[in-house]
C-alpha cells in the first residue's frame, strides 16, 4: 500500500465504524477485514491520520448540531420555569442557574472566540422563580445516594 493512500475497503471501515449504523463484527465480516488487519492499519500513519481527521470532522458535525438547536432548547428551559409541576420548575431553575458555569468550563482559554452578544434581560418572575429555587436547593437535606448518582 502507498504511504497515504487508503484503499475502499479501509475508507468503508473507517466510515462504517464512526457512523454506528452496524456493529464491529459485522462490519468487519461484511468487508472481509480480519481484526488483526484492522489492529495493523491502526499502526499506519495514513489510516490513523485519515482515521483521527474523520474523528474531528465528526465532533465539528455534532457541534454544529448541537449549537443551530441551543436556542431552541433555553427557551423550552426558560418556558419551564412557569410549569405547574413545582418540582418540574425548580429543576429547570437549576439547570438554568447551572449554565453559565458549564459554559465557562468549556471555554478553557479560548474565551474571545466567539462574538459577545448582549445579555437579554429575564422577567422578574424568571428572577424571582430563580432565586427562589436557588434558596430550596441550599436548604434542602443531602438525599440519600442513589445508584444513579453513584
């Protein structure tokens, strides 16, 4: 095989292990590629290469997925906030009220990539549901462990 040449068969397999349309071994059945051929093109440079770009563009398509929906899903947070169900509320309070926090881990040093728009300003209602469950969640007792929090 030429240095930086993959052929269809190691493309397919590439292709056909990020899109998860079908499983490791039929995969692998389905192109005739026996695992330890796989393991050896792991070693390739070119194959890891195009392996580790594809890897990338995947993560970047995602993204791109996540963030033309983002708006759309604050506004369904913000709306709960005026649920009935209290409970309901008060989480969509705390994942509100959680949001800056997790965007500015995920931002590391790269904190003017983006351009800056001006904050909107939330209904005093918002505020006052806000605050309000900020207030319950520090008052409330520890629960007991679960085994999903675990």
């Amino acid at each position: 095989m030429n240095a930086g040449k993959l052929t269809t068969k190691q493309l397919a397999i590439i292709d056909g292990l990020l899109t998860g349309k079908i499983k490791q071994e039929k995969l692998f059945k389905k192109y005739k590629v026996k695992k330890s051929i796989y393991y050896k093109w792991l070693n390739e440079p070119a194959f890891k290469q195009a392996f580790t770009r594809r890897i990338e563009w995947t993560k970047f398509q995602s993204q791109l997925l996540i963030l033309r929906y983002i708006s759309v899903a604050a506004a369904k947070l913000i709306a709960l906030t005026e649920s009935k169900s209290e409970e309901t509320a008060r989480k969509a309070c705390l994942d509100i009220l959680s949001l800056p926090m997790s965007f500015a881990e995920n931002k590391g040093d790269k904190e003017n990539d983006l351009p800056q728009e001006e904050d909107e300003e939330i209904s005093q209602a918002t505020a006052e549901k806000l605050l309000e469950a900020l207030a319950c969640e520090e008052k409330k007792e520890p629960e007991k462990e679960t085994i999903e929090s675990i």
